[in-house]
C-alpha cells in the first residue's frame, strides 16, 4: 500500500485504512509487496473513485441508484449479491467546485498496489484516470483481468446528460447485468 503517511495527509489514521481494507469483500495483502489483491474470479468488479460524502458503500446515494438502474438491481442488496465493488480512495477528500474533490495523486499511488482477481473490472471516473484507462465501454487487459472504464454515476458529471451517451452506458451495463452474467459466489 502507499506510505501510511499519504493516507494521514488526508486526516486518515490507521483504523480507518484497516476499516477500507475491511469493507473489500474479497482481498489479500502481500505485506512485502505492499500488494491488495481484489476481487473473485467469475464475478464483476466495480472500482468507484472514493466514498461520498455520508460514507456507506461503494456506490451507493444517487450515484449508486443510477448505476443499479441501469444494471437491473432493484435494491441495494440484490447489487451487493451480484457485484463485488470498492473505493480506490478510501476516504471523502472534501468539494471542489460542484463536485467531489479526487486525489488523483493518491489514487494512482493506491493503483499501482492493486491487482485484481475478478475477471472482468469496471473503472468509474477518476478510478479509471488512475489505472490509466481512459476509452470508455470497452475492454482492454490489465494484467490478468479486462478493464473498462465509465463515466462517474454522479447527476454532477454531464456526460449523462446526453441521450445517445445514455444508451451507450445502458448497452455496456446490460451486457454484465446479474441477468446476463450470474451470480457467483467467492
């Protein structure tokens, strides 16, 4: 993992980075890599940017409605049986503008410790700026896993706000929608 000191910077102590390891369903840590691994072979990964303001899961308020939507779930719990997901930031980093604010420096750190498990790993926003994946809706290998980016869920990030954008994002989040891939357990 980054330096302890990096995640301080952001007024986080210790408990609080055991805590983010600890809402990952599925992870491993290398204590001398320093490496998490994520994730369960079979089933979809989400990596949303970083908790909201309110905490709670990844994915979750309003971001995490839209999302649900579009990818069948009707309810909170049908979404956490079928997808694994986790913030690459562990902590709220404050507003900028009508947005959150995002470390990018911090996530890339964050990025360049983590491997996924999962066969197939959806990179939302900023996440997927610090994996370094940057065309949206399409699949592209990283490490032994394949990676897609989209956009952030936010009502803030206007990319929604087009109608053909919209039918894009639908056609991608159906094609891993629980109807279409299963459910499996880890």
């Amino acid at each position: 993992m980054p330096e302890i000191s990096d995640y301080l910077a952001l007024g986080m102590g210790l408990p609080q980075v055991t805590s983010w390891l600890s809402g990952i369903r599925v992870w491993e840590l290398d204590s001398a890599s320093g490496v998490v691994t994520v994730g369960c072979p079979g089933r979809v990964l989400l990596v949303a940017q970083a908790p909201s303001r309110g905490g709670g899961a990844p994915l979750s308020g309003r971001a995490g409605a839209r999302l649900r939507g579009l990818l069948g779930c009707p309810g909170e719990a049908d979404f956490q049986a079928s997808f694994d997901a986790f913030n690459l930031v562990p902590v709220w980093s404050g507003m900028s503008g009508k947005g959150d604010r995002f470390p990018l420096p911090l996530a890339r750190a964050v990025a360049a410790r983590v491997h996924f498990r999962s066969d197939r790993v959806v990179l939302f926003g900023g996440a997927a700026e610090a994996f370094g994946v940057r065309t949206l809706f399409q699949w592209h290998p990283l490490g032994s896993a394949l990676v897609a980016a989209a956009p952030h869920p936010s009502g803030v990030n206007r990319w929604w706000n087009d109608d053909q954008n919209q039918k894009v994002a639908a056609t991608f989040f159906d094609s891993i929608s629980p109807s279409h891939v299963g459910r499996r357990a880890c």
